[in-house]
C-alpha cells in the first residue's frame, strides 16, 4: 500500500484519520493486548462517518434521536475510544484511554454499555451487533411512526467485520433487515480479507454482494481508505429510504504497519520499533498518546457539531402536546406505567375467582391483553411460533414496511436474531420488548440472551412448552436443562409460575425491570389455579412463599415450580391424609428469593423438615434449596428429570419419568 | 392444484408417492398430533430420489458405504417413517408406523438416532439437519481420499425446509460447504412458501437462488411434484463434481387437502371428513394404514435394489490389504486404538518428572503431538482460533477441495456450524472430531452441542480460555455459567483439568468414548503440574480424586477444579501451616465422579469436615457436592464468581473477584 499517495491525496483528512490509528498504537502497546489492526483500517471510514454524517452531540451522549453507531466488530474497541475521546466525549478521558483494558476503566477490552453512555452496547461476540443493529433500526421506524418526524428520525450505522458476517446470525439479521425495508440501517464492511487464521478464503468464499443482495440489500463497493468515496457511498446510502445498505470497504488491517494484511495485524501490535516505523509512514511524529491541539480541535468541533440539531430537536420536542411530552419521557425513562398494577391487580382477582384452568402460555395472552393496551412501549412478536407462545394480543398490529405503527412482529424462524434484535430494540430507548419461542430453544438464543443480562437490557424472552409437558415433539423440544442455563446466568430473572396468578406477577415484576432480563418459563399444558385467594401484594416479588402450611407438626417441606406446584398440592394432601404434616413452597423465581434476607428464606424454609424438590427437569442446581444454605439443614430428595425426554403423550411422559403425587409422597416418606 | 393432472401425468410415480401420503395422514391421526403437510408436500422428491438415487439396503442400515438421507424438516417424519416401511426396513414395521408418536415406539415426533439403524441422526431443531450434513459429506470425503473410492463413494441428500434455511447455523453450513466444494451434498430446499406464522414473506423475502449462488453452490429451480423433472435435477446435481447442489422444489403443503398451501397445513391434519376428501382426491381407496400388495412389494424392491451394490462393497472391501480392512473396521466401530493408552501413559510419567508450568491449553496441544499420529481417524479443528485453541498439530495437513486427506479444519468464525459439522463427521463414521472455541462462545455452540449429547455423538468441544483467567477481553469472552450450561446437559462430560496429567486424563477418556460427548474447558494462563508422582491409572475416571490428603485430623476439604486446584493446594499449605488437616480433592469431571458407587463418593468427601467448593466460575451446581449428597454433612462455602467477569490482567481478576488462596484460607477458618 503507497501510504504516501493515500496522506498526499487528502493530507487533512489523512492527519485526523491518523490520530484514531496512533492513539491506538499507543493504548495498545501500553496495554499489551488488544487488537490494534482493525481500528487502523477503518479509521478513514469512521473520520468521514463521524464528521460528516453522524448525528451526535458529544456532550449529550444519551440524546433520544442521535444516531446510533454500533461497533460490530467489538475487538476493535480501540477505534470507538478513539472517536469518543478525540470528538470530546465527557467520559472518555485521555486518562481512560491510557487505561485502556484496566481494572476500573471505562475502557475495557471490548465496547461495554455500562462503562460509558455513548456506548451504545457491548460487542466483542461476533454477529452481535448487527443483530441488535436491526433492533434500534426498527425502534426507530416504530418511534418515528408514533412521536412523529420532529421527535425520532435517526440513522443507525454499523461497522461489522468478517467474523460478523460469517457467524449465522447475521445471516438472521440481514434477512430480517431486508425483510422489513429498514432503510435508515447502513452496515460498512471491513473487507479486509483478514481473520485470526489467515486469509479469509482459508474458510470463506462467500460473494458477500450477491449473498445481501439476495436479502434485498442496497449494496456499494468502496476503497475503504478513499474519503470521497466512503463521504459519496454513505451519501448514497442515506438516499434509499426502503432498503438497508451495505457498504463493502475495501481496507487494509494495519494500514502502514509491519504487520498490513497479515492476521498478525489483527492482533495486538506491541513491537515498538514496527511501531515507530509505521508511525514515521503515517507522517505521525507526536509522542505517546499526544494529539496536536489542531486537530483535536478539529474533533471536538465535529462532536459539537451536532450541539444545534440537537437543540433544535428539544424545540420540537417542546412544541409536542403535553401528554405525548410526558409519555416520550416515561418510555425512554424506561418507566412502566402506574396502570400496569392496577389492571394487573384487576386480572389477579378476577381470576383468583373464576379460577381456570389454563396453560400457563395462554395465562400469559391473558395478562398481554391487559398489559398492551395500557403499555403501548410494549413490542411483542414470536419465532414462527405466534399461536404456540400466545404472544400476539389483537390489539398491537403487525410491524411492516407499510405499518411502522405495528408493535407485533413476526420474527421468522429466527431465535436468534429475534432474541438479538429484541435487546437493539430496548437499547434504543422508549420501547419494551418481548418475543416468544420455545423454552429448548433458549440454545438458539443464547448468545443474545446473554448479552441481554450482561448489557443490563430487560428483555422478556416467553418460552412455553417448558417440559416434558410438551408431549409428542419428543426430546429435541422438551427442556431439561434449560431453567438451569438462564438460572446459572448472572442478572437474570428466571420465572417459573405455577398458574394464572403467578403469571401475572411475573409478567408485572418483568414489565418494571430497568437493568434485568427475564425468562419466562411456561407450560404447554393446563394447569389449575392455585391462588384462589386475591392478595393484593404480589407474593411472587419475593421469589418463594408458602402456598399451604402444614397442618399439625411440619414434618415435610415440598418446594415446586411452574406445573410442579399443583403436583406438590396433591402430595401435600395426601401426605395430610396420613398425618404427615406437609407445607408447600411455590418458587416462582429463585433470584428473587435469594436476594431477600435470610431471616424471610428461613422463615420459608426452615431447618429441620425434610424437603423434597419437584421440577420437571434436571437436578442440577436444586441442592442449595434443598440441602439448605448453611448444610446440615435437612434430609432431602428430588422428583424431576434425570434424562433427556422422550416422544409421547404429555401425562404419559410424567407417569413414566416419575413425576406424580404419589412419587413425591414416597420420596418425602423414604426421608422420614 | 389440479391432482388429476398430476395423477394422469404419472400414474405409477403418483400411487407410490400417494402411498407415503395416505400413511402420513393416518399416522398423525390416529397419534392426534403430528405435522402431516411437508411428507405430503415433499413425497414426489422423496418418491423418486428414494427409487432411482439413493444408494441404500434396507435391511443393511449401517452399510458403511450407503448415501445418507437426513431429514433436515424433522418435523416430517412421517416423511422417513413411511419411507423406511415401505422399502422394508426391519425396525420400522407397521407396528411402528401405528404407534407413532407413542411412549416406547421407534417412530417419535421427530426422527431420533437412537430409535432406529437407519435414522442417520436426530432433527427437529432447525436447521441441524443441513449444518450436519456438511459433516456428513466432509466425512465421506475424507475416508474416499483415505480408503479409496471402492470402500468410499457416496452422496449426501437433505431434505431442507424454509424454517432450515432461516435459521443462521444454515448459512454458516452453506457456505462451508461452497468453500469446501462439497459436490457430493444434494440438498432439497422444500419450497412450499409457508411457516408456522403464515406465508414465508410475512418474516421474510431471501432470494435463496441468489444466496446459495453467492456461497458458490449449484442451483437448480424445478417442480417438486413433477417426478421427470426431479429425477433429472438429482442426474444433474451428481454430475457436478465440485460443487454442493441445492435443488429448489416448488411444492404444495399438504398437497391435495383442504389445507394445501395454508399453515394448517404444516401441523397435524386430524379431520376425518378432510382426510377422507383427500384420499379421494389423490385416488387413494385404501383403509387405514393399509398399502396395496403390489405398491408395497415396489417399494420392498426398491429397498432391495442397493443389496448387490452393497455385495459388490463387501468385495472391494475385502480385496483391500488386511492392515486397512482392520483399520477400516477399527474406525467404523469407533474403536480407539490400542495405543491411545500407552501414549497417553508415557506423556504421563514423562510430564510428571519435568512438570511443565503450562496453560492446560498448551497441555492440550501437547497431548495431540501423541496422540493425532497414532490416532489417523482424529479431524480437529477450530473456529478462527486455531493459536489460541491450540488445536492444530503438525501432522495433521489441511483439509482442502485439494487435500481431502488433511485432518484439520479451518472452520472459520462458525461455532455453531461447527460444532453441527462436527457431530455429522462423527456420525457418519471413521472419524472422531474435535474442535476448539473459547468456552464463553458455548453460546453460540450449544443446539449442536445438545444434540451431541441427545445423539451420542461423542465430539469433542475443546473450549480454551475458561474462566476470568483469559484477562483482558473482557466479560463477554470470560465464561461464568458455562460449566454449569455443560454440566446441567445430560449424557455429557465436562473435564476441567488442573493440569498436563489431568489434561492428558481427560483426553484419554474423550477419546474412548461412544456414546458421549465431552467438553474439555482449558485455561489460558500457566498452570503448575500438580501431580507429580506418576500413576499408570486414570485417576480422571473417576471424576474426583483426593489430590493431598490431610495431615492430622482433617477437619478442612478443599474441592476445586481446573485452574483453582493449584490455588488450592496452596491455601491447603496455608491451613496445615496454622494446623488444620486439609484434604484437597481434584474434581475434573463431576459426572464421572456422580457415576462412582457411593462408597467411592464417601471415601472421597466424608462426612463431618467443612467443605470449600473453589471455582472460578457460578457456584450453581456445586451445593450438590459442597452440602452433601443426603444433606446434614457439612458445613460449606465456596471461593467464586458471583457476577459477571470484567477486562483487566487476570492476575488482577482473580484478586479484585477474590479468588485467591488467602480468600479460601479464610473461608475455611470462618467455618470451622
């Protein structure tokens, strides 16, 4: 590469490009890992995005309608701490970027949305952000159909490596993206050709034109080191209002080091003679971390540039009717409404009374039917399982290209995307998503319902057929270890109700949540209601309660979940009958229950009685209930899954795995 | 759609066809569930690929060298049923096809490997199917380069959904095996335009043609009930060579019924009165699961029709030299060969007096220098992190459209994929696969990694960087659930080796499976060799071990795993030091440990001292082993993660997260 032409071609352009590439030299070689290839390849397609295109007050990083710009490719967090420092972002200090992936710093080694406001999420798992990235694009469209244009209209713009583009998901992404003509979406590529093992071609000769072609893309080819071209391509791509773009830029990782195409430059560049060499080539004669007052003046001019649009986005806010003012604050305060208790509240006693007899899914439909209409942040939507979740109410209406007032979404078969695209959707602001698939198929989802607690986003992930209950579909379909997954996962609400009342404390508790995901886990199959008295106090709210004391001395504790606690009720009574004092725990959410103090969980639980535990899946996790937490608490045994399903009819399946009253009578009575 | 046509174009084809129909619909009726549409839809492609191309022999459904049929649809079935009983299968007789979907029955919702010789593998989460086969069809690329073409020489055929191809693992698939130029994968994409939700352009508008062309396929387009047309569409696709064939049959969902082309269509068609019309409609007099003489002996043929190809194999097989015939059989038993052990014993003992400091990683590596040359049917690989895995030795050469003999896959940023490729090479036979990721990236592993287990597919994850131990990258790639995600997966082994012995242990135990899976979660960072006085015995097969005993009454037990053993030991030192017995107790492998007698168990943990449980991970999971196994044993706690992870050096990690040996001395202290 003739790094001379490219600094004499456009020899300002070429000096602010150039900051992004030595701060990244230098915060990498200070931290001694990192990843420094990338950052230098695209810093000429970010200088152009950020200072001519971007929508962005530095000194208001959160403002409702600036542009989004998603780093996809998280490893080169070096290029987004550069931007935020040089444009004078409050909180990326140069003493931050000098710490950079320090114990304590905002800059960590991958993008992290809690260190700094103007992160818009954690990346660093590939595909991630263009996932999420159709999210916030759809977020958008939604806003800007509701608040009108004066209040929401936005770009969303992503820079995705080949990792992003090779892992599945994205495939997801850019489908539903084409799907849904999400035209203020812009994806630059960094066709480098590079990948950790070597050339791309040592595993991919995708034709990525045709392949986002294909899915209804507007796409360009660029030189990713040309400022007019990148400035003319993302001209033109804000200019297709009804298909997302792809830019295709051709870049060089490392531009202008030892290391320039190679997948050594993917990696940390620590070598200090290599890199003085190819700061001598760039022309770049400061010391460490130095950047010439000009042209960090020259940056901060471009993150005030948005000062004004800005300000005038607040006059127009202003001249919005005071009712949508106040409902614009609370949806991107991310408040619930004061309603949400009250009809929740209604529901409970209404069906505390008329106690039906219902799947635990379709309780779930009955809560979203009153929930909707007084929530309308709320965006609901399914994998291709929009009858089976019950996830649809009749009053949201379907997101479309001719119905961005649409708040439900048909997601395709697509766990994945979905689960990804739901937290860009939350991220965004002013909106509350939940989606539904099947409780198995939390494996699809995974990755993104992950990032979901990491990233602190409150996601509702709605995941029926939680058990064997699902009967026939057989063991690929019927969770086992799947309450263990999201229950072993930091900052996750995982919600297992064992009937309509449950349900609508779960869906309450999960719709107030401002930094935590919840996992609702329900049942394909009917379940009695068990709550036929109307409390007021969601009893959910602490995690685990005594559904049924023992009557006369407690000999045994019976905690259950979900379809399990109706179960446990039928023990219970048996157990009664033959006077064997039986009390019986509903434990709806167990992150809850460990997070109130110890005094309510012994006061739940206490010492002495034997416990048995019923859930119709695996063990795994179980002992801290039973075995109590201090040891030495109780004699206990478990009734639930010891193996993966199988293909039958649900009752049958519980008759033959073991799972009845009368094997937990026995089980509590072999402990007496 | 006008059957009459259709019936009058073909009359033979259509009866045959109609066979497989009428089963369908009497199967899902009688079982009340079931997804009638696809088989209905897609039994003329079935028909004709079944009867003129696949190479099969009914009553050899383990025929080494047979094409392999995987029903990508899994939800279709009856599809498979209905073809397995027609060309005379021994296992799937009509007994079965009338307990469809029963408790005990072969024929479950979706089709299961274990059930019957001649399901290739389980399907029914999407999208499985199409990722496995690209395995499948590497596998038979391998062995043909390996064994020759008369012992190798056949095809791959799919049978893919819309829902397959929505799903992201597809594209990773897809576009392996265009970079691959697997010319031997034919897969059908059941064009039939409808999903669950509705139409297919509800949630999506992909041009597929144009996708599978820019992943470098061959396509062809064809009507899927037109028999002339599919039978030259499958002549085509084999007679390109180097090129994957994507064949895209435009059908009619539940063709012929009052559902046709609705997505009632896609489930269970239980209607009497409907299916009846039906029947009519397809020229069908038949009663219930009744199939004319003269059909069925057609259909008996065609499943006779591979019986002299395959004599023709015995003979080419058993011209080969005795060395490669032993081999031959050796590798398709899943065999491992007698000198895994010994090599295995001498790393042992040679490591045991040089005791390395090394990452279990490296170890890792170390262990295949030994054991890829004396074990020719291993395949590794990784995704993109071929350094970082340390999954790549130097004999093993590259597998390329030029190599077919190398042994190591470049995979590419396709975890998921993979994984998927993985247990289909297992699958199909002769090989054992391995391939690395970082264990945090579980997540985008873990569909395929489930069906590993549910299988008995016994790949082998190689999950390096394992824990807050990976430094600087920060919380995403820092694992804290992910051994509980492993552990809580039944018929799965999850080894966290504290050293190079246990390392090589653990590999030794992967390897001699049949029916398993194992994970093997490796460090990152140095770890000292612990055990170093050589045992010709596994200890690992056991699980847990006592590692140090205590010195004088044993009032403290000290269980850890992995990189947290060595910590352990060092706060043992601390304990003994102030006169505390302490017992360390390695716990590589819990499931194996769980699988010991419980005398075994008890002698390992008794009762009575306090337990510390350290791991740097969630302690999820671990009160199973910390409270005891009937409760009331211990007292305990444990030294780990509570939170999510953050980017900083490790050494800094395990001190700011409080993982150290002082923390566990004092855990212990305070328990006592």
């Amino acid at each position: 590469m003739d790094i001379t032409a490219l600094r004499e071609a456009h020899p300002d352009h070429w000096m602010r490009a150039a900051a992004i590439r030595a701060l990244t030299l230098d915060a990498v070689a200070a931290a001694n890992s990192g990843h420094s290839g990338m950052p230098i390849g695209m810093a000429d397609v970010a200088t152009v995005l950020w200072s001519k295109h971007l929508k962005f007050d530095a000194a208001n990083p959160t403002w409702p309608d600036r542009d989004r710009f998603i780093l996809s490719a998280g490893h080169g967090s070096m290029l987004l701490y550069s931007l935020l420092y040089l444009s004078g972002d409050p909180q990326i200090t140069l003493d931050q970027v000098k710490n950079f992936r320090q114990w304590g710093s905002r800059t960590a080694g991958h993008p992290e949305n809690f260190h700094a406001d103007a992160i818009e999420m954690t990346t660093g798992p590939l595909g991630q952000g263009i996932a999420h990235s159709v999210g916030f694009a759809m977020a958008e469209e939604m806003l800007r159909a509701r608040f009108g244009k004066g209040a929401m209209d936005h770009h969303t713009y992503v820079i995705a490596g080949d990792g992003c583009l090779m892992e599945g998901v994205s495939q997801e992404a850019v489908a539903l993206a084409g799907r849904y003509g999400l035209g203020r979406l812009v994806v630059f590529w960094d066709n480098n050709n590079i990948t950790i093992d070597g050339e791309v071609s040592l595993s991919d000769r995708t034709d990525q034109i045709g392949r986002f072609n294909a899915a209804g893309w507007h796409v360009q080819e660029i030189d990713g080191h040309d400022p007019e071209a990148i400035d003319a391509a993302i001209t033109a791509a804000k200019a297709v209002k009804d298909k997302p773009s792809m830019i295709a830029c051709k870049t060089h990782i490392a531009l202008g080091h030892a290391a320039q195409d190679t997948s050594k430059g993917h990696g940390a560049l620590t070598d200090a003679d290599q890199n003085a060499t190819a700061k001598d080539g760039w022309g770049w004669s400061y010391g460490p971390f130095e950047v010439p007052a000009e042209i960090k003046s020259w940056w901060e001019e471009v993150g005030h540039r948005g000062a004004a649009e800005r300000e005038a986005w607040d006059g127009r806010l202003a001249a919005l009717s005071e009712r949508k003012q106040a409902e614009f604050a609370r949806v991107f305060a991310g408040e619930a409404p004061k309603k949400l208790s009250s009809v929740i509240r209604a529901l409970k006693k209404q069906n505390a009374e008329a106690q039906p007899k219902v799947a635990t899914r379709k309780a779930s439909e009955m809560v979203l039917e009153v929930v909707n209409p007084v929530m309308p942040e709320t965006v609901g939507g399914s994998a291709d399982l929009t009858g089976s979740n019950n996830t649809k109410t009749a009053d949201l209406g379907v997101f479309d290209t001719d119905n961005r007032k649409g708040r439900y979404v048909y997601w395709g078969i697509r766990e994945h995307g979905m689960a990804a695209a739901m937290n860009g959707i939350g991220l965004h602001g002013g909106l509350r998503p939940y989606g539904g698939t099947f409780m198995a198929f939390t494996d699809y989802a995974r990755p993104a319902m992950r990032l979901a607690a990491l990233q602190k986003t409150p996601t509702v992930f709605v995941m029926t057929h939680d058990s064997i209950g699902l009967g026939e579909d057989g063991p690929t379909h019927q969770p086992i270890e799947h309450l263990s997954i999201s229950r072993a996962t930091p900052n996750t609400l995982v919600f297992r109700p064992a009937d309509i009342i449950e349900t609508a404390e779960a869906w309450e508790i999960a719709l107030k949540q401002t930094e935590t995901p919840s996992v609702l886990s329900l049942t394909r199959q009917g379940l009695p209601t068990l709550r036929t008295q109307h409390k007021t106090n969601n009893l959910s709210e602490k995690g685990a309660y005594v559904l049924a004391d023992a009557e006369g001395k407690r000999q045994v504790i019976l905690m259950a979940t979900g379809s399990e606690v109706s179960l446990a009720m039928a023990a219970r009574e048996a157990l009664q009958a033959e006077g064997i004092g039986t009390r019986v725990v509903s434990m709806p959410c167990w992150e809850l229950f460990e997070a109130q103090d110890e005094s309510y969980r012994r006061k739940v639980l206490p010492a002495g009685p034997v416990r048995v535990g019923i859930e119709a899946a695996s063990r795994f996790g179980w002992d801290r209930w039973l075995l109590g937490e201090r040891g030495r608490e109780a004699k206990a045994g478990f009734v639930g899954m010891h193996s993966f399903g199988a293909s039958a009819p649900a009752e049958e399946l519980f008759e033959k795995f073991g799972i009845t009253a009368e094997a937990v009578v026995e089980k509590a009575k072999s402990l007496l």
